[in-house]
C-alpha cells in the first residue's frame, strides 16, 4: 500500500477536486429556474428557447432540477410592485414566478435582440424582479443573495455584449453572485437574416448540410457550456457555504463592522 488510500478513494478526490462528476452527479440538490423572455407569444417559435435548451441540457444531464418559463405563457403586470393583481391590469402571475425565482439555486434570463437592446419582456422581469429586491433571505441579507445567475442572448443583429453586460449588471446589483463567463450568444450576420435554429432564410438553406444556424457554431456552444458549468460550480460553492456571507453586507448589522462611514474621507 502506498499510503494514499485505495485507488477508488484517491479517484474520488481526484474528481471532487477537479469539479468533474463520473456519473454520480453532485449537482442533483441544485435547482435552476430559466426564464425565455421573447416577444413572441409561444416558446415553439422562439430561437431564444433552442439555445435556452441546450444550456438547460448541460445542467440537466448534471442532475440540476431545471425548470423552463416561457414568459409570456403568463400574466406579468406593469409595475414596480411585488403584486399588482387588484391593479386594474387583468392579474398579475409574477408573486407566483418570484416564488420559483426565491427557491431556486441559479436563474438564466434569455432574450433575443431588438434594435441593438434586450427584449421589452426581459426589461419586465427584472423590474419585477427589482421590486423584490429588498426583501430578506435566511440569514437576513437581500433576498437575491446566495444565489447564481446568468444570460443567454439570440438575434441576427449587434448587441450581444450590451444585452449581456445589461442584464447580469442587473443581476449583481440586486445581489446576485455572478461567476466568470456568464453569458453566451449567437449573432447572425449583419443585416437581415437567418436567426438561432433557422434551417432556410429567404427560400434558400442556411446551410449546404442542412444544418440549422448557429448549431454548429463553436464559440456559441463553447461559452455555452462555459455558463452552465460555471453557473453550477457557482451555485455550488454558495450552497456548501451556506450562502454568501454575511459579514459586512447586512442592512442591520453594517455599521458594526470595517464601515464606510468609520473612515476618515481625507485621508489617503
């Protein structure tokens, strides 16, 4: 014996290390919540969802419980109000969305591109979203604390990166933790033309082999699974910590410790 162990133990700690799983998953307590914010009304025509899908396949196949919101599948009223279902605007669905939202480890926004900016719908979210923000979690931080989140954006004109540093700004703001590399994109080509997914555009093939655009493109599907695994090691180093900590981040307990306003501003 060599005094390391034996071999399935020291292959064990080879891949707790190393973050990579061999089977067993260890990411099968984490629950992801991904939300499609297109415009268009059904999920089935959204170019969005398929890449949606493909960063949902990764966690998936993790063991990550991931659950997929098609937006517009619901009622969310207009407002910078947790509930504005008597507000004369027909209901309001989103209590329900916060709901999943709280409970879950990681949230991915998805949204395509409209004239260089992210959706009107994805705007919506995280103004729902914001409306929340200064609720508690369990250890008495903002509600959005020790949680994960990041962005996935579609569309056949520039923006990918304002869309992305938009959003996850949002997303860190109101508490998030956001870890290296948290977007993905697929951008056509300038000017009109085929969007994620499309296999003809025009009456003509995208492609001669009939592959549908974008799907087999390697920097899309590469940062694509860069966010879906950084998403969960995130998530996980959050859950196994207990959360974010606390120290020097409580609304109550901030002038207790090393404080802003404790320091001498004029000295350098």
């Amino acid at each position: 014996m060599c005094g390391f162990g034996s071999t399935e133990t020291t292959t064990a700690v080879f891949w707790q290390t190393t973050g990579m799983t061999t089977g067993t998953s260890k990411h099968n307590d984490l629950k992801a919540v991904f939300i499609n914010c297109t415009i268009k009304k059904t999920a089935s025509g959204s170019h969005t969802q398929k890449l949606m899908n493909r960063a949902a396949g990764v966690m998936r196949a993790e063991g990550v419980n991931v659950e997929m919101i098609h937006a517009l599948d619901h009622k969310i009223a207009f407002g910078m109000a947790k509930d504005l279902s008597d507000d004369g605007q027909g209901g309001d669905d989103w209590p329900k969305l916060q709901a999943k939202i709280v409970d879950a480890d990681i949230l991915v926004l998805g949204t395509p591109i409209w004239l260089g900016v992210k959706s009107s719908v994805a705007t919506l979210v995280v103004e729902r979203m914001y409306a929340y923000s200064g609720d508690r979690n369990a250890k008495g931080q903002f509600v959005y604390y020790g949680k994960t989140a990041g962005v996935l954006v579609t569309g056949n004109e520039d923006g990918a990166k304002a869309v992305a540093m938009d959003v996850l700004y949002a997303m860190a703001h109101i508490g998030f933790t956001i870890p290296p590399a948290a977007d993905a994109a697929w951008l056509g080509e300038a000017g009109p033309g085929a969007s994620y997914g499309d296999v003809e555009f025009d009456g003509k093939p995208v492609n001669e082999d009939g592959t549908p655009a974008g799907y087999d493109n390697e920097f899309t599907n590469r940062n694509t699974t860069f966010m879906a695994w950084n998403l969960m090691h995130m998530a996980r180093l959050l859950k196994d910590a207990g959360g974010f900590p606390s120290n020097g981040n409580h609304p109550d307990t901030w002038t207790e410790v090393a404080n802003a306003r404790d320091q001498d501003p004029e000295l350098g």
